[in-house]
C-alpha cells in the first residue's frame, strides 16, 4: 500500500454529500461517491460496468495495536468468529448465501482494522449488502464456533513459528515497539489467545463494529443511488459507539537495537528496521520512493548488490507498509549462516549510501514508475478498488488519496528522497534468526 508527498498541502476532504457530478474520478475507473449516514458510517460507491460483477469491503476502525497486551489477537480471533453464524443463520448458511450469489464472503484482520469483504454477481448484489450487514451486525458468538476458530487460529501461530522469516518478523516488531501496540502481533500467541473470552470477544465486537467506526466501500456493476439507499435502509438503526482508542504513540528511537534467536534451519534471515512515519506525514511518499530504491523490484539496489553482484541473498529486499499511526521501513535477507555478517554490512551499507548520496535521475524515474505501476495494477479488480477506497478513509487521508498518489509519487524528486532518507534510515533495529 502505497502514497503524501514532501511539503504537500493536506489531501481535501469531501463534504458527507456530493452531487454525483461533482465527484473525483478515481484512476479513470469512474466517479466515487461519499455518503456519512446520520449515525456516522461512512459510505464509498464506485460505478465499474467493465464486468457484471461487484465487490464491497466493510472496513472497522481499530486492530491489534490498540489491543490490551494480555488479549492480544482479539481482533484476530473475533475477524474468524463473526463468519461462524449469525443469529437467523448457522455459518453454513452464510457461507452457502454468499455462493448463491457467485461469490464468497471473508474475513481480515491488521493492526489498524478489521475487515469484511463480499465479492459476487452485480445482478445480486442487493443479497450480497443483506448478508454483509447481518455478518456485521448480528453475529452468533456460539461456544463450539469460538473454540474450533481459536484451535484454528492456534495451529496457524504454530505454523508461523516454524518459519524463520515469520519470527524474525515478529522479534523485529518487538524490538522496534516494544512489547505493546505496534509491537503485538495481529495473531496474538497460544498464552493470549487462551485468556479470550465469550465475553471479551462481544464486547470488542461492539466497539469496532459501532456505526462511527465503519467505512464501506462498494465497486461494481451497479447503480450508485440504489446501492446508497439500500445501505441508508439497512444500516440506519445501527448505534455509533464510543471513540476510538489511540494506539500507544511510536517510540522515539527503536526499544531494542539488536536481537538474535536461533533455529534449526538451513538459512539465516537479518532484518533492518526503521521507525517510519505515517501516511499523513509530509514525507510519506517520499520514503516509499526511498524504500523502493532499495528493495523495490529487481533493479533495486538491495537485489543487483546483494543477490546479483555479490551472491549473498537467497531472497532480498525491503517493505515500508502504510500505517496511519506508526510505521515502519523493513529491509530483510536470507543467507547462509557463514555469510549472515557480510550480509547485515550490506544492508547496512545500501541504507547508508541512500542518505549519504542524491539518487540519479535513471534510478529515480524508474523507481517512480515500478511503484506507479505496482500501485495501478494491485487495483484493477473491484475487490481491490473497493478495499482501497475504504483502507485510505480508515487510514485518515479520504479515499480520494487513491486519486492523488500517483501524482505525488510523480512530483518526488531526487531531494526528497536524500531528505527522507537522512531523516529517518538513521537508528536501526537488527535482527538475526537463523543456525547457532
């Protein structure tokens, strides 16, 4: 997830209501319409007849990072349960409605939100927003389907620890953060998952899924009114709650500079990691031209160095994911275990030379132009347009960044980047999981 530009003035907010008209095309895909429901529920519609299909993604404000440590992988485990039923039907049921209408119905969850999308016939869509707001609303909560999704849950965290890229992960995340907010993994772990309750689990069910913490986002083959009054009927009783809590702010510099855990594998993995800012900040975009530059595709200057050049990576390369609170720049190798201190030099080396040197204008153009293009190709189905538009109104810059962030990555230029750079690849985290 990609996008704000140095010095740039704040991306304009849309009134409630906007005459169709009036309304922003979005990549060329066709106007969105935004609509805030009286009791606080934003609404995003896209008209997209380029297939006889929608999608819609129902957002909730509020994810693992404002979890209390001791139930971490509540928003995990709930995102698992919600599908398990309802109160009119079992979870059978709801996974059979979603397939009479040729599609399907999921579940996600992150750190800053979690997630329910719908995918189907456009002819059927009136069925597919009835189910969606009954999953959303009136979940089961049934003992055996809590049990059975945490068993579940469970064997994928075991899962995850038999891969050392996973756990380096993780460690990083801790180091970084601490042992709280953005340091918690979504999943949450086996002593976390075991505290969680029935209970636990309603009542942050109606706290993220109140009326003011939901953005839906719907794209497809339909009609933007109709589709903007059967929301309006369906979700006009639901309650607005009480306001978000804040995730614990970022750390100034990372909470621990090194760690190290071994494990019986074959390959080493080093990770580098960066206290990076918000997609609201000044030099987001920036910095993901600057992450880009350095493991951004396979002209990047991590993968022609480290893998081409000097043959010390398996697999390389470097991620800065967008966050609206803290974020974080990631540039990780897999090696062989004689070759993990040349490998963590080079990493250090390649960040170095990006705050030491402007990038050239070759290197920079084309860095530009892989993300611009990544970014407009991960959005041509409607499922991804739709979780678009929903994730940049939950991350606090209006789903009408979708249209401004290819023209920001446009206007970066080599400056930028340097300032960027020096600003904030300053203090890394370092992290080695591999052979003792």
């Amino acid at each position: 997830m990609d996008e704000g530009r140095p010095g740039a003035a704040p991306v304009p907010r849309e009134p409630s209501l906007r005459p169709p008209g009036s309304q922003p095309s979005v990549a060329g895909l066709g106007p969105v319409t935004r609509l805030v429901l009286p009791n606080g529920m934003t609404v995003l519609v896209r008209e997209n007849r380029g297939a006889p299909v929608v999608a819609a993604a129902l957002l909730s404000r509020g994810g693992s990072a404002e979890e209390p440590p001791e139930l971490n992988g509540l928003t995990a485990l709930l995102g698992r349960v919600i599908l398990k039923g309802t109160r009119s039907r079992s979870a059978l049921d709801v996974a059979r409605s979603a397939e009479d209408a040729g599609g399907g119905l999921e579940s996600g969850a992150d750190q800053e939100y979690g997630e329910l999308r719908t995918w189907g016939l456009a002819r059927h869509w009136p069925r597919l927003l009835e189910l969606l707001h009954e999953v959303a609303t009136s979940p089961r909560f049934a003992d055996d389907e809590i049990e059975r999704e945490r068993a579940v849950l469970l064997a994928q965290i075991r899962g995850l620890e038999d891969q050392p890229a996973q756990v380096a992960s993780r460690i990083l995340s801790r180091a970084l953060f601490g042992p709280r907010g953005y340091g918690l993994p979504t999943s949450g772990d086996e002593a976390t998952l075991a505290r969680i309750t029935q209970a636990s689990l309603v009542d942050r069910f109606r706290e993220t899924y109140a009326a003011d913490r939901l953005v839906l986002a719907v794209s497809g083959a339909v009609a933007v009114d109709d589709v903007l009054a059967e929301v309006g009927r369906l979700f006009e009783a639901l309650r607005p709650g009480s306001a978000a809590a804040a995730a614990p702010a970022p750390p100034a510099r990372p909470v621990r500079l090194r760690e190290t855990e071994t494990s019986p594998t074959q390959q080493a993995h080093v990770l580098l990691g960066y206290l990076a800012p918000s997609v609201s900040a000044s030099d987001h975009v920036a910095l993901k031209v600057a992450n880009g530059v350095l493991g951004g595709g396979m002209s990047s200057r991590l993968f022609r160095t480290l893998r081409d050049e000097e043959g010390l990576a398996y697999s390389v390369g470097s991620s800065y994911p967008t966050r609206r609170g803290a974020g974080r720049v990631v540039l990780h190798i897999g090696t062989a275990p004689e070759n993990v201190a040349a490998a963590e030099a080079g990493l250090r080396r390649e960040a170095e030379r990006l705050t030491g040197e402007p990038v050239g204008e070759d290197e920079l153009e084309r860095t530009k132009a892989y993300l611009s293009g990544s970014f407009v190709l991960d959005r041509r189905t409607n499922g991804r347009q739709s979780f678009y538009l929903a994730f940049y109104e939950v991350m606090g810059v209006g789903a009408e960044y979708v249209l401004h962030y290819p023209s920001l990555l446009d206007a970066v230029d080599a400056t930028d980047v340097l300032r960027a750079a020096r600003h904030h690849l300053i203090e890394p985290a370092a992290v080695v999981v591999g052979p003792a």
